[in-house]
C-alpha cells in the first residue's frame, strides 16, 4: 500500500509538470491502518537556512502517514547555535551525543529513518525520505509498546511506565529510549526562502527538549522472549514554563531499539501527548 502512495504521488508530480493545461484529477488512497511506526530524527539547527524545507518536506510525509510517522527534530552540528537576538538556544548535551552516535550529515537537510544504515552512514538527504519511511512501514512490527503517564500540573512532575512486548525472540536485546519534545516554540530561523534570509517569528515543532533515558537508550535485556513484556519506569520535572516547557504542547516519544555494536536499528516507536 505504501508503495502505491509513492507512485501515485510521483505520477501526479510528472502530470503536474507536463500537463499544466488539463491536469487529470486523482484521489490519494490513504495507507492501511498499521502497528508498524516509524521515527524520523531530523538534524537542524537555527542557523540552518535550507532546514524549513526539510521540515516541510517531513510535514507532507506527516500528511499522508499520520501517527504512522513519529518525527524529532534535533538542534545538533554546525548550524544548532542560536542568533544573538534568539530567545531560546536548542541544542542539548543529548543531542550532540545522538549526533555522535548517528554520524554528521554531510549536507542540510539531513536525517535519520528508524536508523537503517544507507551505506556506511545513517544519515540521508530529503530526496530519500520518502522511499525509506515507505520501506520501513512495509515491515512487520516486532514490538508493541505501550505507555503510562500520569502529570501533575501543580508540581510539574511527571512519572511514566514504559512496556515493551516482543512479538517474536530477539536475540540481540533491546534498547529502550525516552524523550520529550515540543511544538509550537516561536523563535528566529534562517530560512533561504525568505527575502531577508531569517525569519524572527518563525514557528519551531518537534524539537527534541530532553531525553529520560541514556541517548544511546537504556539496556532492557541481552536476550527478549517473545510476548515477555519489559517494563522501564522514569520520572521528571518540568521546568518553569516561560514560553517554552508547555506542558500541553509537549509529547512523549518512546522507542525500542535492537542491541547490536554498530547497529541501532528502531525496532518500534511510540507517540502520544504529555499530560493527556
């Protein structure tokens, strides 16, 4: 089904082109519902001029995948300094280390699907995110995971119970990741697509604020029986919210990841919005 979606939308790409006068009329099939999730780790930075595409290239992806599509993205590398007239700086002592981890892009936009290799780098421009997100979700799901979250607003404590249920052994372990993000942060980014080349209001979405677990993931067990669930709780408080830290424009992310050196290949993810 995922494959069908990338057709049609190159065929109405090249219709779009060579047939501007009479353009034919299509309708998008929209893909089978799936357990299969994928995670997207974009590289970007407020320095970044040609990073609005890329995000926007993701947000069409977003478009048809809906909660199929789990996207972070991460101020890390050359370009995750803030402008001297930025409110906020993104960058995190856990992103550099992910960027560590992941490699550095060798040019923006630049990201990261469910940390499948391409070559020897994990990194991958735009013109590639289509196919591989499609790859991804036409695999099985090897793990269900499921989460519990309770939120205080009044202490700003929050505690959560992640699970993991593999559906088949896994002999290489697992890895379980936690983490923040945020939508909706106002503050300056370079865009090429601007006439002054920055836009001072511009609004930022899944950025990455902080990681509960180890950025190279916590270690749940060597071997994983199938349908033997694994539980990781986690606790944090929420700092002051001051135009950032807003609890209802924050999300959970949680993925599984295999444990093998080299490799950190998503074996699932997880979404849903903090303090539901």
């Amino acid at each position: 089904m995922t494959r069908l979606i990338l057709t049609c939308l190159v065929l109405l790409s090249i219709f779009h082109w060579s047939c501007e006068k009479d353009p034919p009329t299509y309708t998008l099939i929209k893909p089978t519902e799936s357990d299969r999730k994928v995670l997207v780790e974009e590289f970007s930075g407020a320095l970044c001029p040609n990073c609005p595409q890329g995000t926007q290239d993701l947000e069409n992806l977003k478009a048809i995948y809906a909660e199929n599509l789990i996207i972070v993205t991460i101020h890390a590398g050359d370009f995750a300094s803030p402008y001297p007239d930025s409110r906020y700086d993104f960058s995190t002592e856990e992103g550099d280390q992910l960027l560590s981890i992941l490699g550095n892009p060798i040019g923006y936009p630049s990201a990261v699907v469910n940390r499948v290799k391409q070559g020897q780098s994990f990194q991958s421009f735009a013109s590639k995110w289509a196919s591989l997100v499609a790859d991804e979700l036409d695999k099985p799901a090897k793990v269900n995971i499921s989460l519990v979250q309770t939120y205080d607003p009044e202490t700003r404590i929050l505690d959560l119970k992640a699970t993991i249920l593999p559906l088949e052994e896994i002999v290489d372990g697992i890895r379980l990741s936690v983490l923040i993000k945020e939508d909706g942060i106002i503050d300056p980014q370079a865009d090429r697509a601007s006439p002054t080349g920055k836009v001072i209001d511009y609004v930022h979405k899944y950025v990455m604020r902080v990681m509960l677990s180890s950025p190279s993931g916590d270690l749940l067990t060597n071997y994983a029986e199938a349908f033997l669930p694994y539980e990781q709780s986690y606790q944090f408080t929420l700092p002051a919210e001051d135009g950032w830290w807003r609890a209802d424009k924050c999300h959970l992310v949680v993925y599984a990841s295999v444990d093998t050196e080299g490799s950190y290949e998503i074996l699932q993810a997880h979404e849903e919005p903090l303090a539901q």
